[in-house]
C-alpha cells in the first residue's frame, strides 16, 4: 500500500518516518522542502501537489496547522479531492474545528471517499518515538481498515463516534493540559517564591494524585529553562479558540478556559507564540517576580 503524508513540520516528519520504517511507501508533500528532502533522502516520493500526492496512493494523511490550511489541501486547487481515487481513504490528522471536519467529510463522501479525522495527543516527543494517543471519528469500518496504518504512530487509538469527534474529543484534551500546566506552573511559583526548591516539590508530588503525563513532561522543561517548542503556545491558542467556538455553539460555558485563553494570549503579545507551551510558567513569574529552575 502507498501512502501519501501531507504536512512534514514538527509532528508530520517524525510519523511519516515512523510508517517508513514499518515499510510503508511514501508519497510526501508540504510547503516546507526541507523536511521533504529529508524524508527522501529516507527512501520517501516526493508529491508535487497535494493532487499529485492523491492521484499517487490510496490513503491520503494530512498533518496541518489549522482548519484553513486543511480546507485548502483537500478542497482547494490542486487539492487532494481533485486527485484522489473512488474508494481512497483520507486521514485528517490535524487538529481542527469538528464542524470544517464534518464540511471535508461531506466533500469527500460525494466522491466516493472515506474521511476519518484523526487528531492527535502527545507532541513531538511521543510522535517520535510512535506512542501518540489518537482519537478517531468516522466510520468503524474504515477506521479497521486503517488501524494497522496508525498502529505504527500512537498506541492508543479510540474510536470516538462520527466524523468530528475525534476533533471534539481533542478539544477536550486540549483544555485539560492547558489547564493543567497552569496550575503546575501557580504550584511552583509559589513553593519556589517560599523558599523550596522546585525540583523536590516536583519529585515529592509527581508519585501523588497531583500527578500526571502534563507534570512529567512540562516541569522538566520548565526546571531546565528549556522551551524549544514540542507544542507552540500559538497552536495551543488555535485549540482553545476552536474549543470556545464549538462550546458556543453546543450551548456550554468554558469559564476556566477562556482565563487560561487570555494568559496565552498575554503570552503571544509578550512575543511567545512560538515557544513551547510550558512557557505559561513566564505569566506568574513575571507577576510573582521569581523565576523557577533546578538549582546549580
């Protein structure tokens, strides 16, 4: 089976690598050659467009940054549905609004097409090393079809309901490790503004309830100074507006994330949109005036 990947940026790159070496072969595509000629130097076709990378496989998985980007890979000039096969499958990876999830679905299911949105948890670490949770909407049957295809990215793979759950399932996600860095990073500003050291606030809470998957992946990083994006503050904003939009359209008040929204949004006016979202730490030192790192 032929693959086609499109979207090789900081998630993208490591999965694609991840399905060569379960010996898939691979049609790739992104606007960004770089990490193209990277994955052909690998053993990886190169796709001239996304119609070109349709016209070339049966499944089609597209890794993007937002819902745009992803409307115009499959819906627009030269786009995957100008190209693709009856009875080709296409992947959507990225994390997106469950409505524009549901609008592709439609588009593709006219001709011909199985669409499943496949959004997923972990970051680049975990997308490197193929243990990505991913939460699927779509059909059962199709997602079978494809099961052994995301085997080789994530280890845990849910089937969520129809199209575009997956998506509201992320949105879900998306709030939870928001929040939850927040309230680490208002934990070790305080124990650090008393007089403890926050490396054994960590290492003492980490094996308690207040531990997590967030606390073991982001207090390292935040104790080392380090924050070299595995997942950007500004792709966390376009999560949570996605996430605010969906609940204003169901109905539900998202009170506590709509104050984590405007933190990160202080954040990117601060000129941290680019860094990783562990950086939410930088809000409350910079108003408890104390900065938290592992002592020398």
């Amino acid at each position: 089976m032929k693959i086609g990947f499109i979207g090789v940026g900081i998630m993208g790159k490591p999965m694609a690598k991840n399905l060569m070496k379960a010996s898939y072969n691979l049609v790739v595509y992104d606007i960004n050659k770089e990490p193209v000629k990277e994955l052909v130097s690998l053993g990886a076709e190169e796709g001239l467009s996304p119609k070109d990378v349709a016209e070339r496989t049966e499944v089609i998985i597209t890794m993007l940054p937002d819902s745009p980007q992803v409307k115009e890979v499959i819906l627009g000039e030269n786009g995957v549905l100008e190209g693709i096969k009856k009875g080709s499958i296409i992947i959507d990876m990225s994390s997106i609004a469950p409505a524009v999830s549901r609008e592709i679905a439609k588009k593709a299911e006219e001709k011909g097409v199985d669409f499943l949105d496949a959004p997923v948890s972990g970051g680049e670490p975990k997308a490197i090393d193929g243990t990505l949770s991913i939460m699927v909407g779509g059909k059962k049957e199709v997602l079978d079809k494809c099961y052994e295809i995301l085997s080789k990215m994530g280890t845990t793979i849910t089937h969520c309901g129809e199209v575009g759950s997956g998506n509201i399932t992320k949105l879900a996600n998306q709030i939870i490790v928001a929040l939850n860095i927040a309230a680490m990073s208002e934990a070790l500003v305080l124990g650090t503004k008393a007089g403890v050291d926050p490396e054994t606030i960590y290492k003492a809470i980490r094996g308690g309830l207040a531990g997590s998957v967030v606390l073991d992946a982001k207090a390292p990083k935040v104790l080392a100074r380090d924050f070299t994006p595995g997942f950007k503050i500004d792709l966390h904003i376009k999560d949570l507006q996605n996430a605010i939009m969906t609940a204003h359209e169901v109905g539900v008040p998202l009170l506590l994330t709509s104050q984590i929204m405007e933190i990160l949004q202080t954040l990117k006016i601060d000129g941290e949109g680019l860094n990783d979202h562990s950086a939410i730490v930088h809000f409350y030192e910079k108003l408890a005036k104390i900065e938290v790192k592992r002592k020398d």
